[in-house]
C-alpha cells in the first residue's frame, strides 16, 4: 500500500468535500477491508 498516496487521496477527498462526511470513512472502511484480507491471503 502506497500509504503517500492515500494520504493525499484522504486529503483532497477531505478539502474537497467537506460537507460530505459520509464519504471519508466509507473510503477508509474499504481500504481497512482491503488491508486486513491482504493480511489474511499473506498467511
């Protein structure tokens, strides 16, 4: 994981939209998901 990059991606999705307080942790939950699978398939 490019954790740069993701960094900024939270960053502008932040900026971006600030009224949408949905959207951040929905996107961070995915990736959360995302990480702990990986975690999972390395075993």
């Amino acid at each position: 994981m490019k954790v740069r990059e993701r960094a900024d991606t939270y960053l502008t999705l932040f900026f971006n939209a600030l009224g949408t307080k949905v959207l951040i942790p929905v996107i961070f939950l995915e990736d959360v998901k995302d990480g702990v699978n990986e975690i999972n398939t390395i075993d």
